[in-house]
C-alpha cells in the first residue's frame, strides 16, 4: 500500500486509540522542581503494588530516603523500591553505574534491614560504568561518565562482562584520556582492574538484556511498572536551568530512551513537587527567600541535602517552574508534598507569573542572565495556622489550605496529590476536578 492510500485509509476511519493491545504502561514519578521534592516517598507508596520499579537515568549523584518501619534507608543508585520484596527493581542503561557505590549502598542499607536486594536487582548490559575511583573523584558528579558515554570511549557493563583482556585494554585507554586532560591524575591501574574484576564477578547474576527484558514485561503478562525518575525538570540537561544541571534527561523523554520503550508505553506521569521550593548550590532561583520565611521553611522542612549534606536554599512555591514542567512532561497529576510545613505561616506566597522590564514574559526564560533579571509576580493567600500533620483525607484539611491547593491546580491545569506523611493512596472527586489524594499519617 503506498503512503497516499494508507492516509486516506485512515482518514475514514475512527482514529486509533490507546488500547491494551500497546502493551502494559508504565506509571512515571518525576521531579517537577530542582530535586528534593520528596520522590522517594511517592515511589515508596507507589512501589508496594508495583511488580518492577526502575531507574533510567543519573547516577548516584541523586539521593532518596525513605522510612520504613521507623528505619532510614538512604539509596542513591538502587532504586527506592528496591524496598519492595514482592518487586524487581531495575537500573536502566540510562543510568551511568559507579560500582563501588552500588554495592556499598546496597551493603549498607542491608544492615539495616534491606535483605535479597541482589536477588531483586537486575541492571542493563547497556549501562555505563562511572569510574570515578579512576578518576581520583570523591564527590558524587555524574558528568565525566556521561563525557565519556557521549565521546564514544565510555565502557559499558557488557564490556565488563565480556573479554575482561580486551575490557583492560580499553580501561587503561580511558585513563590515559582522563590523564592528558587532568595532567596531575595518578591512577594504579593494575589495583582498579582487579577490583572491577572482582566487582564483575559479583554483578553477572543481575545483568539482563534491558531492552528485551522491557519489551517481555511490557508485552507479557499484566503487571505494574513503575519508573523512578531521579533529579528534576529544572535539572535536566535540555531544558533545565542550564549550565547548572546535571548531566541527563531527567524529564519524560528520558523513560524512553533510558530503558528502550516506546512512548506508547507511558501512562500516567506524576509530577512531585513541595508546597514551596527549594533548590540545593548556585544558580537563578526567582522565588527564594534570603529571609526569616527562607530561614523558617529551610528549619521546619529540614531542608538538608541527602547526597551532598548541603542546607537548601528556599523559597516561595514558583508556578511559572511547575507549568514549565508540565509543558514538558504532561503531568496526570502533582503529588505535593511538605504541605504541613506551612502550618505555622501568616501569609503564603505563590508566584504565578515573571515580569521582564515590567511586562510579563509568557515562558520560562532560556537563558540565566534574564531569569536573574525577572521580577516574580505573587498572589498572596493567609495561611491556615492549623497542624495538618494529622490529616488523612481532602476533608480533614482546613479550608484555606484547600483554597491554596485547588489555586495550585487550576493554575497548571493538573489535579494534585498532596501528603505531609504519606501513607496510602485514594482517589476522591471535587469541584469537577479528579484530585488524587496522597493520606497523611
């Protein structure tokens, strides 16, 4: 059939629509901030009726903490669902893997409670190792692996796996690239090549076809997918608030091409954001407070970074970032979190729009020297001064906190989930509106 007559073929008859002959979807938890936002919580509750949880991007630059049980676990590159015994969790090949950290993570947290995580732990053969400890690097930045992944000299988990002689080869390759850009790197590569080795020995048993095993789980039987997305919209590589982000696609597009499904796949996208904003080193940040606001919502929330142990900056809820976000992403719903935070304020501000030279600018700017620029544009609503933190449904929240989520909703256009402890999921109906409500403690 040509091209010509398979459009007129379509134009007479219904369009086709999404149907479970695509397969099982997958249900997407993304950060719609600068990170922080309380991800790990959201995959938590999510993840304990999930058959597969997976991560598709970053490395262990991102930092989750969930309490289970009164116990504090902290992953940065195992997925947070791994706590689900019933589930496998999955580390995509969009995830760049520093060995080391893996398995000390996974180690660490076994101490504390975390039993068979190896034995629910599956990784793509296509994923890149981060070799850090190569390096001489310490911090947690991902953007010498993703370097090395983009230049084509990056060393993925099937080399590991595969002829370790021919793997050696191109290891030390690598190093000497690391060396003539860092003249003063000192690496023993002889010590790194048995570690990796014996560091391969222990991964095999976990290593699957990613893609293969994507397509099975998408086309087989019913089950549930969830994909743990790590940092932020505003963090992304493409559209974040560039050069100060990470080194991935941490917006919807990256599910795809971070576990290879296709976006038919995708079904709902969760967009996790707090009730302000908060954002962790430099760069613009249109709504921060460098005040006793700023001050009380960095205490109250205990607004200290998981992986770095830096303090927050923080600010005014920002809608111009969240319709950014859902732009990008279309959103199903906002879960928002740390509602209970703003339990004790007058007065909540929530900017709603950027003035440039005193006219307002219709998008969100591109580049930093103008969003350093913006004037930020509030709405005002008077706070409820009442402790949510026992609220367990829409109606246990007072009137004005109401007022200031459903302001949140219409504003973006997308029903939202809030929570100050999350505990389990319902579904309710109000004002026309499907709000998903996350329960509180």
């Amino acid at each position: 059939r040509t091209l010509h007559s398979h459009q007129a073929s379509l134009r007479g008859s219904p369009k086709r629509a999404r149907n479970d002959a695509t397969g099982n979807k997958v249900t997407v938890v993304l950060g719609a901030q600068w990170g922080d936002e309380g991800k790990g919580k959201v995959v938590d509750l999510l993840a304990t009726e999930a058959d597969i949880i997976c991560r598709c991007q970053g490395g262990n630059n991102a930092g989750h903490t969930v309490v289970v049980d009164g116990k504090e676990y902290d992953f940065h590159l195992l997925p947070s669902g791994i706590i689900n015994t019933k589930g496998i969790s999955l580390i995509g090949n969009g995830v760049v893997i520093h060995l080391p950290g893996l398995f000390e993570e996974g180690d660490k947290n076994e101490k504390k409670g975390l039993k068979g995580w190896e034995k629910r732990l599956i990784v793509s053969d296509r994923a890149h190792l981060d070799r850090k400890t190569s390096a001489g690097r310490k911090e947690k930045g991902i953007g010498p692996a993703y370097s090395s992944k983009a230049s084509r000299i990056g060393l993925r988990v099937c080399d590991l796996l595969g002829d370790f002689n021919d793997f050696s080869t191109r290891f030390k390759n690598l190093v000497h690239n690391y060396q003539s850009m860092y003249p003063s790197l000192t690496v023993d590569v002889d010590d790194q090549l048995k570690k990796l080795k014996d560091f391969a020995e222990r991964l095999r048993p976990m290593v699957r076809d990613g893609v293969y095993y994507m397509y099975e789980a998408l086309h087989g039987p019913p089950k549930k997918i969830l994909v743990e997305g790590a940092n932020a919209a505003l963090l992304d590589i493409d559209f974040g608030t560039y050069p100060f982000v990470t080194s991935s696609n941490c917006t919807v597009g990256g599910v795809c091409t971070g576990l290879g499904i296709p976006p038919l796949n995708i079904g709902d996208v969760f967009g996790v954001s707090k009730a302000y904003t908060t954002r962790v080193g430099i760069g613009a940040f249109p709504t921060e407070q460098l005040n006793a606001v700023g001050e009380l919502l960095q205490t109250r929330g205990h607004e200290v970074g998981v992986t770095t142990g830096r303090k927050r900056r923080c600010g005014w809820l920002d809608l111009v970032i969240l319709r950014y976000a859902h732009m990008i992403n279309g959103f199903t719903a906002i879960a928002l979190t740390k509602l209970d935070i703003l339990d004790v304020l007058d007065e909540i501000k929530v900017g709603v729009a950027y003035k440039l030279s005193g006219k307002r600018i219709p998008h969100f700017p591109a580049n930093m020297d103008i969003l350093h620029k913006v004037e930020v544009e509030y709405e005002t609503f008077p706070g409820w001064k009442t402790d949510t933190s026992a609220a367990r449904k829409w109606n246990d929240l007072p009137a004005k906190a109401q007022s200031y989520i459903r302001f949140i909703e219409n504003h973006i256009g997308v029903p939202s989930m809030f929570d100050t402890k999350i505990s389990n999921l319902q579904t309710s109906v109000s004002t026309g509106v499907q709000r998903l409500t996350i329960n509180v403690v």
